[in-house]
C-alpha cells in the first residue's frame, strides 16, 4: 500500500505491539497461566481444591511455570539469523506475514491446550520464534529516514512496553469478567491478530530499496556525484541535482554507462534538487563553492543497484591521477559514504568489502565531519570541510564472504558476547524475582504494573540518542544495568523496588541499545543478518539458564548468580572504554598529522 513512511511507521509499531513478546511481563503471564490450571498434573490431588486463582497451587506447579520463560526467550532468539537473512534475501513482507501466522499459532496452543507440558512448552517456542519475524521487518524503517534512526528504533522496540500491558489487560479480563482465558485467547485472536495479519500484507514492502525508492523521502540521504552536464540521451534521462547529504537508500546509476544498457524511466524513478548550502557552509575557499556550484549533477536511480559515481573533470585535478595513470577517463571515480554515526572513528571510512574494486581514487566533498582537515589535497581549503577518498565500487549484492567479513570486528564479536550477558542477565533477573517475592503480594503487583511503563524511558533514550553518541549510550545503558545487578545481590523490600525500576529502565532498551551501536559498526545490507545472527547466539545461552542456573533457586545459588553476572558487567563495560579510547587516541593522532600536511 502507497503511504508514506511516519504511517508505515506507526502501522509497524502497532503490529509488533500485538504480536510481541507478552511473555516479557512475566509476572501477569505467569498468573494467566495459573489461571489456565497450567501444570497442575504436578500438585497432588489434595492441593486441586476449588477453580484455579492468580496463585500456584503448589511449589511444583509454580516452577514448572517458571521454567517456560527460558524457552520462549531461547526461542526468540535462536531463530533470529535465519530470519534476519530472511528479510534481506525474501523482503520484509514475507516475513512478516509468516511471523503474525506463527503469533496465532502460538495463542491458540496455549489456549487449547494448558495442561498440557509439551504444548505449552511448543506454544512459548512458537511466539519466541514470532517475535523476531515481526521485529525485523518493521526495524526496517530505519532505511526511510537519514535524521531520526536512532529515534525510530527506539520507537518501534518500545512497543514491548505497549505488549507487557495488554497482558495485564486480558489477565483483568478473565479476573474481572469471570470469562475463561481460553475464551478471552480466541477473541483476542479474531479481535487483534487477524487484523495484524491484513495489515502485515497491505503495509510491508515486498522490495525493501523499491519501497523506499518511491517513498523518496527529502529526509533520506543522497549520494552526492559531479557529473558534466551532458543532456538527454537516448535510453535515459537526466535530472539536475545539487549536493546534498548522502542517502545510503536511493540508488544512483552512472551517465556513462552504455545507454542501451539503461532502464527506462518509469514511475518507481524520483528525481530531487535539494540546496548547497549543507554543503558549502562548511567549505571556506570561495573558488571551491565557485567551482561545485557551476556544476549540475545529473542522476538517475533505481532499485537493484548500489551507487555509482563519476565526478567532474575539474575536481579530479586534485584526485590522485598522477598516482593512478593508467585510469580510463570516464572510469568510475568515487563514492562517498557516510556510516550512520558521529563518532569520530566513523566520520572517514574506506569501504571495500564484498565490492568490485576499482583502481584509483577520488576526493568528494562531504560537510558531514568537522573532525578531518582537507588542507592535504588543497592548502586553500580551511579546516570544517571534509574529504574522503574511497574506493569506487559496484555492490554484488548479498552474500556469505561479505556478512562473514562484517562479522569479522571486534566491536560486533565484543557486542555478540555483551548481547548474550544481557538476555541471559534480564531472563533470570524476571525468574528469580518472582521466586524471591513470591510472598510478598506488593512487589509482583509493582512490577506488574511499573513494566508496561518501560515506554517512557523509551522517550528519555530517543532524546539522548539525538545529542549523544551511540557509544554513550551503551555506556548509559550498562551503568544501568550494573545497578540491577548490584540491586540483585539484596532481597529487602527496598531493594525490591529498586531492583523492580531498575529492570524496567533497562528493559525498556537491552536489546536496542545494542542495535543501534551495531548500525553504525556494519553495512547496511548486512544490518539485518548480523542482528539475526546476534540474536541466535544469544539464543543458545539461555542454554545456559534452563539446564544451569534456573533449576537451582535457594537463595545462595541466586546470590551467588547474580554476583557473577555483576563482574562481568564490569569486565564488558571496562572493553568497550578501552575499545573507544584506543580508537580515539588513533584518530586524534591521524588528525594531527593531516592539519599539519
């Protein structure tokens, strides 16, 4: 359906609202179970006295219970990687819909069949798998928008938040209501999750970069390239456009290329003009703007390519052709590429990964960094403008050398192993407390109802990401969680609290803080696949709570736990500092060597 992206994004967020991970409110999901008689084959005849309530009938059944987050979290993120390349490789549609399908599945499992251990066991896998094939697809909004990714991420993983208190709704239901929670299921099926499953087919793109194409948001960046002017030929056409900030979205296609190899221009091509001021209000020699304003850029995109690039003659005069002789004059020159972060170690990046190589280099002009002096190439030129040389590149598409060499990093290894200590850390954090607090009546309802309110920190964390870095945030974020786990080493009704607020601040954000660091870390056609990827390792360490540290709940077990999981939050978070300080130090050292050129 043809609309635009601020509605994609809302119909995205309502729809991993509804399908998303109920089972993140454990407290309420565990009283909907009780009230289900779940597991009560395992209390003995004499504790099955009147209708199920809100409590356990027994310590058994209330393990039991218990133990099915561990799989409902395992299976959220085991199935992830396949699903993240299932939406770069098949679109995000497809999986969509598969994800809302899985999502009913998994509701009328639990609803049909309560008593019933495998069942339930097989309901919490499905809805785990489900999660993701409705995340993903709609994470890839981000692609429409170049000002507020960071914010609409935030956005659409806050609609958990939304989800932990549409679960306590339908637990009021059945408790205010008298109806069965079977009864309130299948409502909730016809009401809800049928409407999710049309919404899923008519909103979602089948082609990602098509999509966003034709959207052709002003807000999207656009690769800037200076071209001579060289009219209408036959098989294409021209359109003029003047720098402006690259779009890592819209695809360019080279005037030089041979023209009956051209697409014709249909109505999925968008054409823009946007000012030169972003640019020129960072470049201080008058003949440099001279020279970029009296130059048309001529463009034409479309779906199903990367960029390419052909700067004009007279900017390559400061290339390096005296170092690259042997150069076509109308070879494919230069690329300029902006990975989506301010941090200083992203501002100049050389990318050459899963690319055709070309052999020779040209600067482009970029006001994205004030970091980088161009007096190197031109000693007129002040510090504030940029220049980037790059390596000119056709794009190959998809494929498993290119995500392995994206996978090959030690920001991505370090935030794989970070990502598991936090799934793992917030899936126990959730199992204990109740364990902890089982007769404490006012916690679980605090928490029951402090949760759903995970929102709000949502909204503080999208205006940090606007003035921030995203490393900041994943230092903000991990101090955090430190105090969660140091709130965990006490089980006093204060600490209760805390540990209660604590949770509901980092849930709010534990898996997309992680996101957002990553997107600035990998390319963008690999964004998809490598969170999948994130998401089945950690997957597999809830291994680790089902079979190790789950089973065991005396409380010198859980201290014990939870001291543990406070050292290594203090290790994760020393390698991240020393990670961005080495890599500072670096380019500040580079920097001084370039303004001294």
């Amino acid at each position: 359906m043809k609309v635009g992206w601020i509605a994609k994004l809302f119909v995205y967020f309502l729809v991993v609202t509804i399908c998303g991970p109920f089972f993140d409110n454990w407290t309420t999901t565990v009283k909907f179970l009780f009230l289900s008689d779940a597991y009560a084959g395992k209390c003995r005849p004499s504790e099955l006295v009147g209708p199920p309530t809100e409590t356990f009938r027994c310590e058994a059944q209330q393990l039991a219970v218990n133990g099915l987050l561990s799989y409902a979290r395992m299976a959220e993120f085991l199935s992830s990687v396949v699903i993240g390349i299932g939406v770069d490789r098949f679109g995000p549609r497809i999986v969509a819909i598969v994800g809302v399908l899985m999502c009913i599945a998994s509701w009328a499992f639990m609803c049909l069949f309560p008593k019933s251990g495998i069942m339930l066991k097989l309901s919490m896998f499905v809805i785990g798998v489900s999660i993701n094939a409705t995340l993903f697809p709609a994470l890839t909004i981000e692609r429409y928008t170049k000002r507020y990714k960071s914010q609409v991420l935030i956005f659409i993983g806050s609609s958990s938040s939304i989800t932990c208190l549409m679960m306590k709704l339908l637990e009021l239901v059945v408790v205010k209501t008298g109806l069965s929670p079977m009864t309130v299921g299948f409502y909730f099926i016809l009401l809800f999750l049928i409407p999710c499953f049309i919404c899923s087919y008519f909103f979602f793109p089948g082609n990602l970069n098509k999509d966003v194409n034709r959207i052709g948001q002003k807000d999207a960046y656009i690769y800037p390239t200076l071209r001579e002017a060289i009219g209408i030929n036959r098989g294409y056409e021209n359109s003029n456009l003047r720098i402006s900030p690259p779009d890592a979205n819209l695809l360019v296609a080279s005037s030089n290329e041979d023209p009956e190899k051209e697409v014709n221009i249909d109505k999925a091509k968008s054409y823009y003009t946007e000012d030169l001021d972003e640019v020129t209000n960072e470049v201080h020699d008058k003949n440099v703007v001279d020279l970029i304003k009296q130059k048309e850029t001529n463009v034409v995109y479309y779906s199903g390519k990367d960029y390419e690039s052909d700067p004009v003659s007279k900017l390559n005069k400061i290339s390096y052709e005296n170092e690259y002789p042997d150069s076509k004059e109308h070879e494919l020159r230069g690329v300029l590429t902006k990975r989506n972060s301010f941090e200083g170690d992203d501002q100049l990046d050389f990318m050459n990964r899963n690319m055709a190589d070309v052999s020779n280099y040209s600067p482009v002009i970029s006001n994205l960094s004030t970091k980088w002096s161009s007096n190197r190439h031109n000693g007129k030129w002040e510090p504030g403008a940029s220049l980037s040389w790059e390596r000119a590149v056709y794009a190959k598409g998809w494929t498993w050398k290119g995500f392995l060499k994206n996978l090959y990093s030690f920001e991505v290894i370090l935030s794989l192993f970070y990502f598991c200590l936090n799934v793992v850390s917030l899936t126990y954090a959730q199992q204990s407390y109740d364990i902890i607090y089982s007769h404490t009546g006012f916690l679980l309802q605090f928490i029951e109802y402090v949760l759903p309110f995970s929102f709000i920190p949502c909204v503080l964390f999208m205006v940090f990401t606007k003035f921030f870095t995203a490393f900041a945030l994943v230092l903000t974020v991990g101090t955090i969680w430190f105090m969660l786990n140091l709130c965990s080493l006490f089980q006093s009704y204060t600490a209760g609290i805390l540990t209660a607020i604590f949770l509901t601040v980092t849930y709010s954000i534990y898996n997309t803080h992680i996101y957002i660091y990553l997107e600035s870390k990998v390319e963008k056609d690999y964004y998809a696949s490598v969170l999948g990827l994130l998401n089945t390792v950690a997957g597999l360490s809830m291994l680790i709570n089902i079979l190790g540290i789950a089973p065991m709940t005396d409380s010198k077990t859980i201290l014990n736990t939870n001291i543990s999981m406070l050292v290594l939050r203090v290790v994760f978070l020393g390698l991240f500092i020393y990670r961005h300080l080495s890599k500072w130090i670096i380019n500040r050292k580079a920097d001084k060597r370039i303004t001294s050129l």
